[in-house]
C-alpha cells in the first residue's frame, strides 16, 4: 500500500509547471480516505491545535482514475481523541484495593484487573501504583509480574509505565543485545513531537545512564544514522504556518537532489525533511507532485533503499496522515501468519491517549475491517480481553 497523490493548494501554479488537477497519473494504490482531524502535538486528547492544510476538497480523483489522498479544508481545527480518558470519581487507593484482591489467594481474577487498567489514564495509573505501595508496603508491578505471563504481562506492564519512560525503554530494547529492532526507533523517533524526543533523551539519560544518540550511533550507520541523529535533537520547526515559496523551492532542491540527477544528494533529503515542520512538508509534497508529475513518496522509494527510506516515508506519512501511518503499522503488524505482538502492544498503548479513536476510522476506512476485528481474531484470552477494552470494542 502507498501514499497516493496529494490535494491541490489553493494557490495559483507556478509558472512553468502544470496547474493543478493535471498531474500525471500515480502508481495504483489502496484508498486514502479523508484524513480525520489529527494535531501536529502529543498533548492530552481533544486539545485543538492549529494547522489546518492548505486548499479545499480534493476533486476526487486524478486524470487516469487512481483513488486520491482527498485533504481537509484549512480552516477545520485539528483535534486528536484518544480512547482511553481519565475516570471519573477516581479514587487510587480503592483502585489499588481492587487491584489487591484480583492477585490475593489461588488464581487471578483477570478481569477485575482488566476493568481498573483498561479505563484509567497513564496518570492514573501511576497513583494507583504509588497508593499500592503506600497501602500495602508492596510493588505493584512486581506483584502484577509474578501472578501474569507472555503478552498479557507485557501489555500490563506497557500501560503501568509512564509514556516518557515506555518510549525510552523501548528504544533501550530495540538496541540493546545482538543486532537492532530499526522499525521500532524509526516508529518512535519519526514521529514524536519536539517535547516528546527532548523527554526522551533525558528519561533515557537518567533511567538507563546512556546517551540515545551515542547509542544510536553505534547501533546504525551511514544515512540511517544520520537521519535517527537528526530526529534525535528534537529541533523540527513547529510552526504551523506554510510558507509557500520555501515549499516550492524545497520540492525544486529535492527533484534536484534526486530524480534529477544522476545518484542521490541523501543529505539534501535529510536537511529537508528533519528541519520542516509537517503542514510546510505537506506544502513541500504538492509542490513536488506537480513539478515532478510524480508524487514525493515514490521518489524517496526509487531513490533510497533500506532503513533509510523506511525513515524518511515514515516522515512524510506522518506530515500526511498521522493516524494512518499508525492504522498501516497495525495491520502489517497483524497480518498473515503470526502476529507481532510488542508493535501491536506499543502502538495501542502509546497512542490509546492521543489519538487512537482516529487510528481506528482510518484503518476501517482503510482496509474494510474494524481494528477490533483484527485484533479479535489475531489475540487470544485476556491478553485479547484488554487490546479490545483499550480499543474501545
């Protein structure tokens, strides 16, 4: 599946260039449905940031009959909603109480745990952890450990752990022991906010006493490297206003560093795409589309291979459509045979606050299933009991 064509600006074309609505015909790819409203931030859910796209509707489709990438009307505010919000009337200590019971004595009542985790933020979470020990002297992860197992453990142990540090551990994970988990960095590293990378860099610092990007240099190399390095530092500019004559000189520089050239200039590509912000990138993609008569993402397909060009798409999905880059690496995740667990576990769990509820429309618009059915049928037991909950099945 890939990104198809973008919407048009709503500004005159450039001179020189065809007008828009006249693009050559993009490669055959799945419908991109209309993107729900997504902020550039992480913040709490439903907190509408600025940054609507440019240009209206999409017509709805491209001369040759290709499904479209249809855009939103710029002056929409963008709002993210994630599944799970804080609970009502929470009271920590009764929680921890709850909690205690389920895992006293033979057996564990499983779904107790379920119903308190399931529907309680991270925030909360973390003062029941903290009213767990107060009240009975005891940790409550460690007790959550010894009385669960596999991936149920795991998806527990994720939602116990405040976002910061469960995105620093699992970039500890992904490099730590023989060889690297390069999609994990690239899901994390790509597609957090400013904010979120600088906490990371500095949780990663005072939990583990390493250097993210020390690590990552010796885990990575060449262009992959330099790209995680770039992501590293956090300085992506995110002002959401768009800055049309950049974009089209950015799309110019790019066309140049690439398919107009013999051999890639990686390193204009990585300038570009590390330092603008994700509207000016959107700006940069139509730009591209109608100069180039192809879209920006094949570009980086036919010029770049491996990691690298995993990264730099991962950026201009995001700079697209948020949640459906997240809808995507759900259901590559799940689908065929086997089914790989700790994505979808990181995946639900980190963006079960933000934005899940759009992660959700854009997979079932997407690929004609819910989430929730494709996670019913790939999970099993309790472990399929909190995914479902989580998701709001």
């Amino acid at each position: 599946m890939s990104y198809p064509g973008y919407p048009p600006t709503g500004y005159p074309p450039f001179p020189g260039y065809p007008p828009a609505g006249q693009e050559s015909s993009f490669p055959p790819s799945g419908q991109y449905p209309q993107p729900p409203s997504q902020s550039y931030g992480g913040g709490p859910a439903q907190v509408p940031l600025p940054g609507g796209f440019p240009g209206g509707q999409m017509p709805s489709q491209y001369p040759g009959g290709q499904p479209t990438y249809p855009s939103q009307p710029a002056t929409v505010t963008q709002v993210t909603q994630g599944t799970i919000r804080p609970a009502a009337n929470f009271d920590a200590i009764r929680d921890a109480e709850i909690l205690r019971k389920a895992m006293k004595g033979f057996g564990t009542d499983e779904q107790a745990i379920v119903d308190v985790v399931a529907n309680r933020s991270n925030d909360q979470r973390q003062k029941i952890k903290a009213a767990f020990k107060t009240s009975y002297g005891k940790d409550l992860i460690k007790d959550l450990k010894s009385e669960l197992s596999g991936n149920m453990e795991e998806l527990i142990l994720a939602l116990f752990m405040p976002p910061t540090y469960y995105d620093a551990w699992s970039l500890r994970k992904a490099m730590q022991g023989a060889g690297t988990q390069e999609r994990v960095l690239i899901e994390i590293l790509c597609t957090r906010t400013n904010q979120e990378i600088r906490e990371i860099v500095r949780c990663y610092q005072s939990e583990f006493g390493r250097d993210l990007e020390k690590d990552i240099r010796s885990d990575t190399s060449g262009h992959f490297e330099r790209l995680l390095v770039s992501m590293c530092q956090g300085n992506r500019d995110e002002n959401q206003s768009i800055n049309h004559q950049m974009a089209q000189e950015d799309a110019q520089r790019l066309y140049q560093a690439g398919e107009g050239r013999l051999g890639t200039d990686e390193s204009c590509f990585n300038m570009i795409l590390a330092t603008r912000s994700f509207p000016q990138l959107r700006a940069t993609m139509e730009a591209y589309s109608r100069m180039a008569n192809r879209d920006l993402l094949s570009s980086v397909s036919r010029e770049f291979s491996g990691y690298v060009e995993s990264g730099l798409k991962t950026i201009l999905q995001c700079a697209l459509n948020r949640p459906a880059f997240f809808a995507e690496r759900l259901y590559y995740a799940m689908k065929g045979a086997g089914t790989d667990d700790s994505t979808l576990v990181r995946i639900v769990v980190t963006r079960s606050e933000i934005d899940l509820v759009q992660i959700k429309q854009m997979f079932a618009q997407m690929y004609q299933k819910t989430l929730g059915t494709m996670i019913a049928g790939d999970t099993s037991g309790d472990y399929r009991r909190l995914l479902l909950a989580i998701v709001g099945q």
